[in-house]
C-alpha cells in the first residue's frame, strides 16, 4: 500500500503561490495553529467516538466551522484509512472538491494527488496512496457502476447535503442500499443501533434484488460502510428520518453580527447596482473585502470587466481594488487565487457565483453584496422542457449569504432588493431532484440495475410525469428497449460516458455518421459557456473577429471552426515549448480574436478526456471532411428532440414542447432566421431565448427520427 505518511514529503518546503519557498516549519505552525482554532477542533474526540458508534452519521455545523476541511483529516487519524481503505467525501460542485483538497493536501504538507487528491469529471488527480478523495457527488455514482459495493471506501461523507443536488439526492438512496448490502456479507459486525431495521423490505421496494448490484461479490467479506451526512441546514430531520432515525449532532460555530441593508425600491438592472455598490462600499467603508454574489460566468466577466474600467477612473490614490472571479468552469490552477491574501492596502473584490454561498469559505470578507438571484435548472414535464432560468433565492440562502460577512468580525451585507420582496421568498430551496430532467440519473440507476424507477426509494420522490417523461426521452433516444431495460450497446454505452445522454447519443451516432470528429468539438465546445465575448466598447470589432470564423449553417460548424483555428495557430508555433508558454500565445490569441481564453482551453480539456473515452469505446474517430451536409444530418439525427419552425412573426415553435421561442441575439442565425433549426440549449429570463442554433431541413427530421415525427405529422 502506497505510504500513509509519505515522510520525505512531510518535511518538505512548500511552495507558495509565487513559487517561491516559505519557511516551512513557520507555514506549518499558521496552519496548525488556524486548525486549533475551528470550532471543530474542540469536538474532534467526540465526533470520532460517534462515528465509531454510528454507522450513519449526520453532522450539521455553521459554515466555515471546518467540517469539509477536518473531519477527514480527524477520520485518517482516527484510523479509518487501515488497510489501504480511502475516506470519499462528495461534493456537489467541482470547485469545492479542488479548492478544498489542495487546501487540506497543504494542510497535510502532501503533494496533491498523494495521500490527498481529488476526482471530478475530466481531471482526476488522485493516485494508489490516495486515502482523502474529494470528489463530485456525480462522480462517485459514476464509480458506483465499476465497484457496485465501493469497496474500497470505508467511511463515505456526503457534504452539503441540504444543497440537495440531484446527484446528492440519489446518491443517498445508493449508499443507503450499498450500506445494507455490505452490512448482509459475510463477517460484517453492524453496530447496535443503526442496523437498517427493514432491509429486506427496502431492497424489495427498490427492485433491485434481481439486479448485478447486489448478486456480484455474495459471500465477499465487507467491514460496514460508515456514512456521515454533512449540512449546513439546521434541519437535519429530513435525512435522520430517511435513514430509520440516524443520530444527528451539532458543531457551534462562530458568528458575528452582519447589518443588513435593503434598497428603497427594487432595482432595474441589478448588475448596474452591483456596480455602484461595490464603489459604494471601497469608497465609503472601512478596510475588509467585498464578495458579490453573480448567477453565472458570462455575469462575472463582465462585471469585472465594468470593475476595472472604473477604478481607471477613480484618483489615483483610491485605485487599490482588485477584483478575483470564481465560478466551476474557472481552470482550476486559477480557483485558488481568492485565497490568496489581499495586498497590503488592497480591497479585494470577489465575484462568485452561489458557489461562494456554503461550499467554500474565503477568509477576509467583510461585506456582502447580494442581487438576490441564482441561476436554477427549471423542467417542465409536461413539455418535457428543461431551462436555465435566474429566479430569486429563498430566504435560507439569503441568510447563508449575509452570514459570509460576520466569519472574522462584525460585517455588512447589501441586499439589492426591498425588504418587501425578502418577506415574499420562499423559505426553502426546492431539491433540484424536482424540477429538472432526470434523463441523466434514470440511465445511471438503470445501469446500476435499478429498474424499477418508481419504486426507488428516494429521499424526495420526483414526480411521477418527470420520470415517465424521462423514461419516454431515453427510450426515444435508443437507451430503453421496448420493455424499458438498459438496450445493449446503445444504452450501456450511453451510461458509460459522463454526459448528458442526448450528447452521449451524438457521439454514438456520430461514429455511424463518419463524423465523430466534428461531433467530438461540438459536444466540447457546448459543454463550455460562453465561447465568444463581446465587450461594449469594442462591439464593431468582435463582431468583425467573429466574421472569420462564422458558417452560414449556424454556431455548431463556427464553433468547430473556432477549435480548429485554435488548433492550427498552436500548431504553427512549434509547440515543443513548455505548457506555461503555451497557454500564453493561446490567451494572446484569443484576445486578439475575442475568444474567451477560459472557455476554449477548458473546451479543449474536455475534448481530449472524451477522447480518450470514446476511443476507449472502440468508436472510430474519422472526419466529414468538406460534407458539412453529413455533420448537419448527423446534427438534426442527434438533437430532434430540439428542433423548432419558423413562425410567420418570425418566432420559432419547438416541436417537442410545443412553446413559442426565440433565437438569442448572441447565434449567428439571429438574422437569418432559417425555416428549420436544431438548438441546445433553452435559456428564459424575459424571453425564451435558444442559443447555439444550426439549420436544418425540415424532411430529414422524419427520415432521421421516425420514432418521434411520424407519430407526430
Ligand atoms: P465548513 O466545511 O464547515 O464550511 P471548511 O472546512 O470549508 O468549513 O473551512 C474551514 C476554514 O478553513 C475556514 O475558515 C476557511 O476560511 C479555511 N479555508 C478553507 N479553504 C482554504 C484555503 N484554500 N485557503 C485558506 N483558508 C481556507
Ligand atoms: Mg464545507
């Protein structure tokens, strides 16, 4: 077993983040002396005694108190890692999982990747001597397919359980049956009180008893999976009640007073008030840093960009303002910049998306800006329509918000909405498992040998219509058969790459196509928002820049023209430099062509991980060459499920869903407006906006999926 205390790297200097070297032993002590003051280190013997006494735990502590970042340390000192067995703590968002495994590798005084490491979708940095993995909640359902019992995980710690991603949700409805599972092999010692009280009746209810899940390794000894749910919601009843009355215990935090304002009149333009406030407050209050709360990445950037023409503006004595985005799609080397220290008569301004609400902790804030809003998948099931909407919080987030403020002393935090409207917000987030297309989980449960949907034991039932609709999606997509099992290959492989199934098919379909190579640019440069960007002053030139690379049949074919582009001009320059310099002549390319640079080189880290996925497939990755006719038949085959008519308004009809739509401003075809098009995406604020939008002809749309237009027409 690759070493538990790797001591040559114990006693290493670590780098900082100038890549210079700090005295060790001095970081060491800070570190080790900042733990000793968490709130969490106080109960560290007696969170270890009820882990040993439960094997169902639930831990709800303040935010910040330091329960992601030290109970797993607590767990492997405890000697949950003895015989080469790993902690797993999920997440659900990527960027909680890296900040915080590279904050405790640090704490550890490891290198990343070792004794700690981390696993999201398309970067896995962990290693044979990794014994704390952070991870996504997604992705450890995905590990659930090759190892049904996670036999290699002792204790398993589902973290911020009350976000109640859709991904946590079914999670815990695995792991409940992994934990029964394991608790019925061979040798295993349950401890008294948490012995699952009706497992058979469970397994029966969950229709699994027949499935590959539980046959596989009967007989196979297991030590029982210890399970801790953590939550920053007072409100742990929901999951003691769901796991036949788990023991539930509380961490005290430390919280200082927060004043909260509120606007007199609802705000217009909530980024406009953004605006004003954050120079507001540098100009206005006393030192400490401001967090802003944004919806999404393309909000971020353009406030930042808004920020610093700004403070170019301001005399030159009031210019000391620094302005640091995070958001998940950030390339990881750059997410770790918001912990940096402030410099020394600096403000820093950090705009984060809800991110910033309860998965991470970033120590300095001391005013909090908060618009109010959140960008939320929304699902119809009547429609069958799935969108991306920005709605406004619920008053538990509002309050996790302003809370941000008082960590370190008393703060500020700056509601851009009336105190009218915080009383109109609803009390609680609604579990994403309820309104969004659950497409995507039924193929993993399926592929786990789950069958029967409906009778899964949930935490949170969906509604019946969201699954039939589902189930409906995927059998048109050629993953159920007609008696709605797994197909075989289509549907297993399906279930085997880490995508939506609708792009998961586009690839399969692609290889029939012989246009997999194109499909395989696609599918990366839509898993990435916001590919262009347009600042206002330079609007004439970006839309000139975006001219070279622009194809009459619509953004898929510019998108792949963009990649390639960016494929040529880096392989023009000799490439045999290192990877830093690299990635500088990229930025210094896009900028030049108003790409963003974060996007492409994140779609380009995409692209070579599915790659290898599909290679891994057996599937052949050839080109369509000059025959865009083929990549566009092979488009309209994939995504016939969005595909919309030209209105005589020139509005769009979504031939699904039946709803009136219209192409975003931001897609080439916004002019052109063709008769029959395929989009991928839905977004709604005033309107319902399509976006990455290729024509289409109307007839290949029966030819290419009778299974849904001839029952239509
Ligand atoms: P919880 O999970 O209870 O919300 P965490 O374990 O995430 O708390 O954080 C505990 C403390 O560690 C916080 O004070 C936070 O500011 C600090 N912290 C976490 N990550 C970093 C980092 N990368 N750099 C500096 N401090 C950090
Ligand atoms: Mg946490």
């Amino acid at each position: 077993q690759g070493g538990l205390n790797n001591a040559s790297s114990e006693r290493r200097p670590i780098p900082n983040p100038n890549g210079k070297f700090v005295d060790s032993f001095a970081r060491r002590q800070r570190i080790a002396q900042h733990r000793k003051s968490l709130p969490i280190a106080s109960v560290e013997r007696r969170l270890m005694e009820e882990v040993r006494k439960n094997d169902t735990l639930i831990i709800v502590g303040e935010t910040g108190s330091g329960k992601t970042t030290q109970i797993p340390q607590f767990l492997f000192n405890a000697g949950f890692c003895r015989e080469g067995k790993t902690i797993g703590v999920t997440q659900p968002r990527r960027v909680a999982a890296v900040t915080v495994a590279k904050r405790v590798a640090e704490e550890c005084a490891v290198d990343l990747g070792q004794k700690v490491g981390y696993s999201i979708r398309f970067d896995d940095v962990t290693s044979g001597s990794t014994r704390i993995k952070y991870m996504t909640d997604g992705l450890l359902l995905r590990e659930a397919l090759l190892d049904p019992y996670l036999a290699r995980y002792s204790v398993i710690i589902v973290d911020e359980a009350h976000e109640r991603t859709v991904h946590t949700d079914v999670l815990l409805g695995l792991l409940k049956n992994v934990q029964i599972a394991r608790s019925k092999s061979i040798g295993c010692q349950n401890t008294e009180n948490n012995k699952p009280k009706n497992g058979m009746l469970l397994e029966k209810e969950n229709g699994i008893q027949n499935s590959s899940f539980l046959k596989h390794d009967r007989g196979r000894m297991f030590p029982p999976l210890k399970l801790i749910i953590m939550s920053a919601s007072l409100d742990a009843r929901v999951f003691s009640d769901y796991f036949g009355g788990a023991k539930a215990v509380h961490v005290q935090g430390r919280q200082f007073p927060v004043d909260i304002f509120y606007t007199h009149h609802p705000e217009p333009d909530y980024l406009d008030a953004t605006l004003i406030t954050v120079f507001q407050i540098h100009l206005e209050e006393g030192p400490g840093d401001v967090l802003v709360f944004l919806t999404g990445q393309e909000e971020i950037e353009s406030v930042e960009r808004l920020i610093k023409e700004r403070v170019q503006q301001l005399p030159e004595n009031s210019r000391k303002l620094v302005t640091v985005p995070i958001f998940s799609s950030l390339p990881s080397e750059q997410q770790m910049r918001v912990f940096a220290p402030t410099p020394a008569g600096y403000r820093k301004v950090i705009l984060a998306t809800n991110i910033a609400e309860t998965s991470v902790t970033i120590p300095g804030i001391k005013y909090v800006i908060d618009p109010g809003l959140v960008k939320a998948r929304s699902y119809d099931p009547k429609k069958g329509l799935e969108s991306l909407i920005i709605v406004p919080i619920s008053k538990a987030q509002a309050l996790q918000r302003s809370g941000r403020a008082g960590r370190e002393g008393p703060g500020k935090c700056f509601r851009l909405y009336p105190e009218s409207e915080f009383e109109k917000l609803e009390d609680s987030t609604k579990p994403e498992i309820k309104r969004c297309n659950l497409a995507n989980v039924i193929l993993q449960l399926k592929a786990l040998g789950v069958d029967d949907i409906i009778g899964f034991d949930f935490i949170e039932k969906p509604s019946r219509s969201a699954i039939i609709k589902s189930l409906e999606q995927l059998f048109l997509l050629g993953a159920l058969t007609d008696e709605c099992k797994l197909s075989d290959p289509v549907g297993r492989q399906m279930s085997r790459l880490p995508l939506d199934p609708i792009y998961s098919k586009a690839l399969i379909l692609a290889n029939e196509f012989k246009c997999l190579e194109e499909m395989l640019i696609t599918v990366s440069m839509l898993s990435v928002e916001s590919i262009f960007y347009a600042p206002r002053d330079k609007l004439d030139e970006a839309r000139a820049a975006m001219k070279c690379f622009s194809s009459p049949e619509g953004d898929h074919l510019t998108l792949i023209n963009v990649y390639r582009a960016s494929n040529e001009f880096m392989e023009k320059r000799n490439l045999s430099f290192g990877k830093e310099k690299a990635d500088k002549i990229l930025r210094k390319w896009c900028k030049e062509n108003f790409i963003n640079s974060r996007s492409l080189r994140h779609a380009r880290d995409i692209h070579s991980q599915i790659r290898r996925h599909v290679e891994q497939m057996g599937l052949h990755i050839a080109s369509c060459g000059d025959d865009v006719l083929l990549f566009r038949r092979c488009l309209a085959a994939s995504f016939f499920l969005n595909a919309a008519l030209k209105q005589p308004e020139g509005t769009y009809r979504a031939l699904a869903s039946g709803q009136a739509v219209q192409i975003h401003p931001s897609s080439l075809l916004f002019q052109t407006k063709p008769e029959c098009i395929i989009y991928n995406e839905l977004v709604q604020t005033n309107h319902k906006y399509i976006r990455n939008v290729s024509r289409i002809d109307y007839l290949w749309l029966t030819e290419l999926a009778p299974q849904f237009y001839s029952l239509q027409s």
